[in-house]
C-alpha cells in the first residue's frame, strides 16, 4: 500500500468517524454537544502494520452532530469517487456503509454501533484494494462526552 493510499484511507475513516458521530436531528437520544474523548483502536490484515490505539479529544458543535453525512465526503481528494451507500442511525443504532473508488483503487468501509446523550461505540471494517492488493482494517471508535466546550 502507497503513502498516497494510507493517506486516502485515514482521511476516509476520520470522515466516517464525522458520518457516525453526526446523529439525525430530529433523534432525542443523539449525542449531545460538548467535549468528547474519541479512542480508535485499530489492527491490520494483509500487511505488516501495527496495531494502534489513538485517544483524542474534540468539542462537538450542534452543527457538527447535526450535519449531513455526505458533506463529511467533501474533505477527500479530487480523484475519489465516495458515496453513502447505506446510513441509518436512529433508536441509539448506527449502520453505515461507505464506498469509494479511489484514482488507484477501491476502499469499502461497514459499520455497526450505538449512540446515546454521552457518546458513541462502533465496530469499522474497512476493505482498501490496490492494484492486485487487499488490505483489511478492523477499528473500534469510542467517543464519551466529557462535558461542555
């Protein structure tokens, strides 16, 4: 896998991150705005990579929560050709699938978690083919309220 595709691949996923944390407006029980701590946890198959476990922290607008989940897809590279394929999150239940093809390759990145006033937890598998490779990502994404901005 090329810098270029690494590169393309975190820009994704922090994106999806942005989709998930971003609850429908009109949900009573999407998270509120505020501080959070978000913990990524991720492993690699198909190549060397070591795991990573990531803690930031971040203040959430309600414009932030509230925002359209292809509007997270803008801050991508020209060249990639992103779409929300699926997107429900309602009743505390998140479900996601994002497809790209990417100017040298192809990313598909499915994902299942739970929301309520205080945070979020989900599961990412993300599947990045390039050339005749394929690289498979598994990220756990926690985010906790920690309290106002």
């Amino acid at each position: 896998m090329t810098d270029r595709s690494t590169h393309h691949v975190a820009t994704i996923v922090a994106a999806g991150l942005l989709l998930c944390a971003a609850a429908r407006a009109g949900d009573s029980e999407r998270p509120a705005a505020g501080a959070y701590e978000i913990t990524t946890a991720t492993t690699y198959t198909d190549v060397e990579l070591p795991a990573t476990t990531i803690t930031t922290t971040s203040c959430l607008s309600a414009e932030d929560l509230d925002r359209d989940p292809a509007s997270a897809l803008a801050a991508l590279p020209a060249g990639d050709a992103c779409s929300v394929v699926e997107s429900v999150m309602e009743g505390g239940a998140i479900q996601m699938r994002i497809v790209c093809d990417m100017s040298d390759g192809s990313m598909v990145m499915a994902t299942n978690g739970s929301y309520d006033r205080n945070g979020w937890d989900m599961v990412n598998e993300v599947t990045v083919t390039v050339g005749g490779d394929q690289v498979k990502m598994h990220a756990t994404i926690t985010g906790r309220r920690t309290g106002d901005c």
